[in-house]
C-alpha cells in the first residue's frame, strides 16, 4: 500500500485516520508540556524554579520559531515518538514505572525476552488488535495505558493528543503494510499445571517475569514497586493453592475478577509446557 507524504497537514494515519499536523506547531505543544511530571512529583522550590525557567526559554524559542529565525525540524516526531514508547511518564500517573517498551518490542521476537504484547512491527496494518476484540488502534493503546500504566482516564490519548501523535508517527515508521492480526489466546478455564523442569524453568523466569517483579524470593532488582515477591507473598496469601493461583494469574492477570495490574501472558507467548517449567523453578 502506497502511503501519502508524511509532509503534508493533511496526511492520515493508515488504519485509524489519526490526523497528522505540521511539525513546527506540533513540536511547540510537545516542549509547552515539559517536563511533564512536574504537576506531581517537582515538590521543591528549585525544581519549581527551574520549570520556569524551562518555560521562558521554551516560549522564546517558540518565537523564534514562528518567525522563522530557528530551524523546527531538528527531532522528527519518529524520533520523539520512540522515545515516548521507552518513557513510563507517557502515563500521568506517579505510580507507574513500566512503558510501552516493558512488554513491547518494536522488532522481531527474541529468545531473551517471553513479552506478554506482542510486536509492533507493522502494527498500524493490522485490521483488529488484542486477538480481533479491537478494531480501533488508537483503542488499543489506550487499553494499555489505562490497564498497565495506571493512566486515569479511558481515553488516554485523544485524537489530537500530541504525544499520541508522534506515537503513531514511530508506529508507522515500524511499517504499514496491511498484515494478519496477532493471535492473543487467553484460556477461559485455566487448569492447574503439575510442575515440570525447575532448571527449564530459570531461563523463563528470566526472560518473562525478572524486569517487574526482580530476583525471585527477595524482589532484588524489581522495576515495579507494587509487584508481588514472588513466590513467598503467593505462598502466604494463597497457601496450598499458591501453585494454582499464580497459574491463574499469569494467564489472566487482572482480568476476570482478578484484579491489579499485571498483564496477561497468552498462550502464543508462554505455553503450557514454559509455564509447568516456570512454577517448578519457583518451588510450588
Ligand atoms: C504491562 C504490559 C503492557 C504495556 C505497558 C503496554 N502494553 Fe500494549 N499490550 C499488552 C498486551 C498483553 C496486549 C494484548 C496482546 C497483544 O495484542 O499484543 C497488548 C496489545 C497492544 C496493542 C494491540 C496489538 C495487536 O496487534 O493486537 C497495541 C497496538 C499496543 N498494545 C500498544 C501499546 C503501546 C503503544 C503501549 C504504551 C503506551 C503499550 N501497548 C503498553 C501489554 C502491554
Ligand atoms: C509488566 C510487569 C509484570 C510482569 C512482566 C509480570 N508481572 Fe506479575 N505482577 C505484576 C504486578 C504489578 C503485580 C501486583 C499487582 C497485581 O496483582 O496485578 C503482580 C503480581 C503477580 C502475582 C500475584 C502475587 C500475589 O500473591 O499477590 C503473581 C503470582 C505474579 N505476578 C507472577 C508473575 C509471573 C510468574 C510472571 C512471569 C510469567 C509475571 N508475574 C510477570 C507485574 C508483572
């Protein structure tokens, strides 16, 4: 599929008909919102300080900028669109560390990583995402924002949100070639696995739970504060069905009546065999 030039005021996104606007003002918007956190967490008076001074020197480079004086065009939105897909602060809110990149990766899959989302490479000519439950792109990130990021709101990023825009930008520039949807399996009766290969297991554990929730047992390392050490808080919560209740929660995470923050593992990305290897590592 031919796309038209990236250029124009008028150029639309391939699949959702999220509309482009012109570098020049949309830089000027992304750089008004900088730093971006600082409604939450700058709490000192020098960072308060600093901002403003952020802000005098953002608003006359803005002015030299509509007169033409300064270049606009230094970093492409492709660029500030990648990024905004490592940057946790993407989501407003101050309690959450993981980004897009924390269960995405922009290539292809690698045997170091087991990530819960799949690849954005040719995202944006998918014709439905989260295995045909969502025919709107720009839905489906917003269920990622609000689902695993904590943003407050169902609809994270409008259509004219610039940030949303330069995302798509950096989506795009992953391909737009109309392509298959990604099977997402998620298993409605989730049964209890007897435990396979412990030393199968490590590996697994490295590749799909170490960057959340840190070294198993002390939690050492972990990137998100709020997740569980495991196993020692499943075994204390749960007891003798600590095996079946992190069975449970990996394939359905917080959904069905389960509650929190954790994505869902399906049955593409971690199967039946990795996870009995997985929950023998752990030590149920
Ligand atoms: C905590 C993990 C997590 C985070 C963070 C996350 N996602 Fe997702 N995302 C998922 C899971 C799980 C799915 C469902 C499986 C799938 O379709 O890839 C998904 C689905 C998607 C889809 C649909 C893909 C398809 O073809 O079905 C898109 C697009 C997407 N995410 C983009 C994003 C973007 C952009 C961000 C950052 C704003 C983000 N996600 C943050 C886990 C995450
Ligand atoms: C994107 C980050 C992330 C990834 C990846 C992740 N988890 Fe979690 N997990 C969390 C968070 C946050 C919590 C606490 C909130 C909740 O219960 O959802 C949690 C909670 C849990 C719990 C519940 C603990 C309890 O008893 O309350 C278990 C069990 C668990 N995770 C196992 C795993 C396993 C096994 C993997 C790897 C297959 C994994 N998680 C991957 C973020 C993650």
């Amino acid at each position: 599929m031919r796309l038209p030039s990236k250029t124009g005021p008028d150029y639309r996104a391939a699949a959702v008909g999220w509309r482009f606007e012109r570098p020049c003002e949309h830089y000027a918007l992304v750089t008004l919102r900088t730093p971006r956190t600082s409604d939450v967490r700058v709490v000192s008076a020098a960072g308060a300080r600093s901002a403003s001074i952020d802000g005098l020197l953002v608003a006359a480079w803005i002015a030299l900028c509509a007169a033409g004086i300064v270049g606009c065009g230094e970093r492409t939105a492709v660029e500030r669109g990648e990024e905004l897909f490592r940057d946790p602060r993407l989501s407003p809110s101050p309690t959450s560390s993981v980004s897009c990149r924390t269960c995405h990766t922009p290539g292809p899959a690698t045997a170091d990583e087991i990530l819960p989302g799949g690849s954005l490479a040719g995202v944006v000519g998918r014709p439905t995402f989260w295995g045909g439950r969502v025919r709107d792109l720009r839905q489906a990130i917003n269920d990622c924002l609000r689902f695993f990021m904590r943003h407050p709101s169902e609809e994270g990023l409008t259509e004219t949100d610039p940030d949303g825009l330069d995302l798509l930008a950096y989506l795009e520039s992953l391909g737009t070639e109309p392509s298959e949807p990604v099977p997402f399996t998620v298993p409605l009766d989730v049964v209890d696995l007897t435990p396979g290969d412990a030393a199968r297991g490590e590996p697994i554990y490295d590749a799909a739970c170490r960057t959340c929730h840190g070294a198993p047992h002390t939690g050492r390392g972990r990137l998100v504060a709020q997740a569980a050490v495991i196993p020692e808080d499943t075994i204390t919560e749960h007891a003798e069905l600590a095996r079946a209740f992190t069975v449970a929660k990996v394939r359905h995470a917080q959904f069905f009546g389960i509650g929190g923050d954790m994505p869902p593992f399906s049955l593409e990305v971690l199967s039946d065999e990795q996870l009995s290897d997985l929950v023998a590592y752990l030590g149920y």
